[in-house]
C-alpha cells in the first residue's frame, strides 16, 4: 500500500482518490451534449458544468479527467474561452483539470468543456457487432463505479459530490440509446439525416459513478407497471421471464425503507463481458446475463441492486474507503427482501451462513488477511479496483446483523434503518456520522454496544472479531452432505445417489459446494464419481457451474481445463473470471495455457477485469 509520501500531489483533502475540490467551488449540475462515434470508439461533444463556489476567493474549479481530450473551455453565459491546465498524468488517478473561473463568476457560474473520450477510456466498452449475440450492430456500455467516471466525463469525479444531470446523446438511427435517467423521447439531428438524438433527465442528485449510458440493438418487455427489461432480442423473453418478481422487490423494500423516489426501475441485461453482476445506476440498473438461469434462482442479484436505490444511491459513501457504508447495508438490506419473499428469517440465516464462508475465501485465501480486509481500508495512492473484494460486502453485514442481535432483533433494528435513510439520503456520509446515528437512535439501549470492539470491526485485518450466530436449520443437509463425501472411500462412491443432489433447493446446492471448496481438494476419482452421481458438468446454473469447476480444478482433473477456459471465455463476470484464473495459475500445469488464454481474449474482455486477472491473478507485468 502507498505511504502517505506516495500519494499524487494535488488529491483531494477528504477524497484519496479524486483531485477534485468541492469544498472550494463545487459542480452543482451536469448537461451533456454527446455523439456516440461508433467508428472512432469515442463519445465527443461538450459537457456544461454548473458551479457553485464555496468559498469567495476562489479562482479556480479542479476536475478530474482520465485521457480526455479537452478542446476548449468557455464561460456558458457569454462564450469567452477560458484559461485552463492540465496536470500530469497519473495511472491510477488520471490528471487534474484546472479552469479558471470567468472573471465575471460571482458564486455562481456555468462552463462548458468541448472534449472527446479515448479508444482506451476505462469507463466505456465497446464492442463490434461480431461481439453481440446478434451480430447486427455493435455495442457501447459504460462502467463508470469506482473512479472511471472522469475517463468519460471531465468532472468531480468523488461520491462527496451528487449533482443532477441532463443529456442529449446523438446516436445512429439503427441503436437504442439508454441512461441512468428518465428518457425523454427522442428528436431529429440538426444536421445528419442517419441519426436520432436521445433526450434525458436525472432530477435526483446522483454520484458521479453512478452516471451510465448504453447504446445497442436492444428492445424491451414490461415486467411490471414501472419497470422494463431490455437486452438484445436473442434475450429479452428469457430476460423478462427470468426478472417478472421485480415488482414484488421493489414493494417489499419499500415497506422496509420507505418509498422509491427514482419514477423509473428499469433492467438491463448487458453483452456477456460485463464485469459485475449487477450495477445500480438508477432507473437503469444494469445486469450481467450470467443471471439467465432459467428458473429465476439467481434474481437475488437484482434484489441487492433494488436495495442500492436506497443503500448507496439515495444514502452514499463519501469516499471509497467507506465503501461499507454502500455494500454492507445493500447486503443486509437485500437478505431482508429476499427473506420476506422467500422463506422468511431461516433464508435470511442461511445467506448469511454462506457470505460468512464467502467472506473466509475473500480475507484468508485472496487477501491473506492483509490491508484490504479492513472495513475501512486505507486507499492512500490506491485505485479502489485494486482494493475491491467481498469484504466491504460480507464483513459490513456481519456487522450489521451483530448489532441487529444486540439491540433486540429485526423488530428493533429495521425502524433505525428506515430512519438512517431518511436522515441521511442525499448525504455524501462516512462511517463516524453513521455511527454517531446509531448510538443516538438507541440511547436507551447504548449500553448494549459495549461490548462492540469498534476499532476491530473498522480497521482490524483478517476476520470480525466476532461470528454472528446463525440459525443453521437450512445448511445442516448441505454439512451433512459434504462430510460424507469428505469421508467417502472408494468402496463407498456408489451409495451416493442423484435424489441427495436433487432434492435440495438451488441455495443449498450452492452452499454444498461452497462447503466443499473450505476442504483440502478432492482426488480425480471423487471428482468423477461425484460427476457421475449429479451429472454437474451439464448444469448450466452459473454459480453451480463455478463452484464445481473450482473443485475440477484444485483437484487436478485434467479435463476440465477446456471447460474452465470455456467459463471464462463466454462471460467476463469477475465473481467467476478471477478465481478460476487463480486456480488455474496455482496449478503448474494449467499456468501457461490460461495465460495464452488471456492474450488471445483480452481484447473481448471489459478493461478492468482483463487488467487485473493480468496483474492480480496471473502475475504478470502491468
């Protein structure tokens, strides 16, 4: 990790990662202007920032940009060119952009940034239409969570700052265009017949990273009275059917936390290269088509990105560090919906159970217990993708949960969250304000957090200083499953029978799995005589699909190395991609074939994920 020595010169006091000053002179409202350049690989037009200075000296608003072309810089009011700078290029943090305000700026001011995006910025993927499932138009999506923002939009590119926005986005006729606002209905270009313009709006101030925009051959069903689902046609009758309870999650986690200020709930199901599961750009939020299982067990996805409309979106971290505050409450939040829909606290329990052995993998195997498993994490010169794992997800419902315990059980706990929300949304907050509101919201009952070693909780490395106790009523078949294969000879393989796989629920086969992964790795033969009792290398479920191809894997079957490759090849989810890729690197005879894999794919894959299976996980050089 960086020493505070390190850090680039010019970031920003109470953001490590952005050079943005908002407590000088802050952006109080984004318009866009944009073309979608298919052929250059870049969106190019202007972006009009509206300002607000905090303090009345002040001369000069600082952005963050990442290889943005900047043309010019006028004063919107009268189109006076303005003197402008831009700093040294950092890999981590791109360069500062420091305009000087107009002359006639009292404390108020609009400027307008004429600038084109690069072929290589981070936020943005596109792809050729060969890389589509219908092969008849390519594809752009943007990224823009944790810092990438400013790779597509000079800005404030730090979660402190929220701002509405506006945007007209030209687009040939062919392509939909879509964004992380309310569409607007579309005009004809002012001077190219092969084009429409895209109109929206995004009255509620949002983050930076929560900017997004898409523009594709995609089309749409309706899953409920405010909600569609989009994605190339080859997807969107699998895709509806898949999502058609979003409805019911949206009106559960309104009951929890009240209402759903965003009008719009849309989803959309991205190109296979998308690197997440989920990402909760409002009105849109954006799925990966890993969660196309056929029997819509995997929707909880959409049930975690629901909850961010309130968790994270509406109530954010101010900063990555504090990046908990978004994930851990989404988490928490997310298991209370998916509880109330489908089976009740024992469900809620049993999630737990298996983020808690999620999170074991996370802290001891891939961050073997160092910096960045912390709950507040020091990202000091650190770009938050290095520092991205489960932990801010699992560790922060651990906490969470623990204290629900404490202060008395759900009944207790859910009006403190329903308050926090509504003290807090449109807030920018970190972990001392959150706490704070704790401990106030109970002051009849802070007794009972003196047992909360706090300062492990936040900044002790490794595990939580304390396992909440879950009711294991749903996982004791999973245990008891995975310990008689544990313990199973030879002689023994063919007792097991299909209807002790089948019989379970697709929770419990995940956690079966999961058990299995904590144990030293199976022979070649248990592999096989598992494959023979469940036929897994049929299953097309997802996560059921890793889980077991992780097994393959550790236990050396040598067949199994096309199909991994395979996995990884036809989606990019980095859930999935990195571990298996560090599985195959710890195993000798599997290193070079998935590093020749990489090169010959990397140019499918989104940018972040190829960057750190490159560095992270295959070791090689940046």
């Amino acid at each position: 990790m960086a020493s505070e020595t390190e850090k680039p010169k010019g970031l920003s006091p109470t953001d490590p990662c952005s050079y943005s000053r908002p407590d000088e002179c802050i952006v109080t409202h984004i318009d866009l202007d944009l073309d979608v350049d298919f052929q250059n690989t870049s969106l190019k037009g202007q972006v009009h920032l509206s300002l607000q200075k905090k303090k009345e000296d002040i001369k000069n608003v600082v952005l963050d940009t990442r290889e943005v072309t900047v043309q010019r810089v006028t004063d919107q009011a009268n189109g006076q060119e303005l003197n402008f700078t831009l700093g040294e290029h950092d890999p981590n943090f791109g360069s500062k952009l420091d305009i000087k305000l107009p002359s006639s700026c009292g404390d108020k001011c609009v400027v307008t940034v004429d600038y084109e995006t690069s072929p290589q910025c981070s936020a943005l993927q596109w792809l050729r239409k060969e890389q589509t499932a219908g092969k008849r138009q390519p594809y752009l999506f943007s990224q823009c969570q944790a810092i990438h923002c400013r790779s597509m939009i000079p800005c404030q590119d730090t979660p402190a700052v929220k701002s509405g926005y506006s945007a007209k986005i030209s687009a040939p006729k062919e392509v939909i265009v879509l964004m992380s606002a309310l569409r607007l209905g579309t005009e004809a270009h002012n001077s190219d017949s092969s084009k429409l313009v895209h109109k929206f709006v995004q009255k509620v101030p949002i983050a930076s990273y929560l900017i997004a925009i898409v523009s594709g051959d995609i089309e749409s069903r309706d899953i409920g009275p405010r909600s569609k689902v989009w994605s190339e046609k080859e997807m969107v009758e699998q895709a509806a059917f898949e999502f058609d309870q979003t409805e019911n999650m949206l009106q559960t986690a309104e009951a929890l936390v009240g209402p759903y200020v965003w009008g719009q709930y849309d989803l959309l199901v991205l190109p296979p290269s998308f690197p997440y599961g989920g990402m909760e750009n409002p009105c849109l939020t954006f799925v990966t088509p890993t969660l196309l299982a056929g029997d819509q067990s995997l929707a909880n996805v959409v049930a975690h990105e629901i909850a961010h409309s309130w968790t994270g979106n509406l109530v954010t971290n101010s900063n990555f560090e504090h990046f908990w505050l978004n994930e851990g409450h989404t988490v928490f939040l997310e298991r209370k919906i998916a509880g109330r829909l489908h089976g009740g606290e024992l469900m809620r329990h049993f999630t737990g159970i298996g983020g808690w052995k999620s999170l074991q993998y996370g802290v001891v195997d891939v961050l073997k217990n160092g910096p960045y498993t912390k709950l507040i994490p020091d990202l000091c010169g650190v770009d938050p993708d290095d520092a991205f794992s489960v932990v801010p997800y699992e560790k922060g419902f651990a906490l969470l949960f623990y204290l629900e315990t404490l202060v008395g059980g759900p009944d207790a706990f859910e009006p403190f969250l329903r308050a926090y929300i509504e003290r807090f949304q449109g807030d920018s907050i970190v972990t001392s304000q959150w706490k704070d509101f704790l401990l106030d919201f109970f002051h009849q009952k802070v007794g009972v957090f003196d047992e909360v070693d706090w300062n492990k909780w936040f900044f002790g490395q490794g595990m939580p200083p304390f396992k909440p106790d879950y009711d294991n009523s749903l996982a004791l078949p999973c245990a008891d499953l995975c310990q008689r294969w544990v313990n199973a000879l030879e002689e023994d393989f063919s007792s097991f029978k299909a209807e002790d796989f089948e019989s379970m629920s697709t929770a419990q086969k995940r956690e079966f799995l999961s058990l299995l992964l904590l144990e030293d790795p199976f022979s070649p033969e248990k592999i096989q005589a598992m494959e023979t009792a469940y036929n897994l290398n049929s299953i097309k479920n997802s996560e059921i699909r890793f889980s077991w191809l992780r097994m393959c894997i550790r236990a050396k079957c040598e067949d199994c190395i096309p199909r991994a490759l395979a996995f990884v090849n036809e989606q990019g989810r980095m859930k999935f991609v990195r571990p298996i890729y560090r599985d195959l690197y710890d195993w000798e005879q599997s290193r070079q074939v998935a590093i020749d894999n990489l090169q010959a794919h990397r140019d499918e894959m989104h940018n972040t994920t190829a960057k750190l299976v490159a560095t992270k996980d295959l070791h090689l050089p940046n």
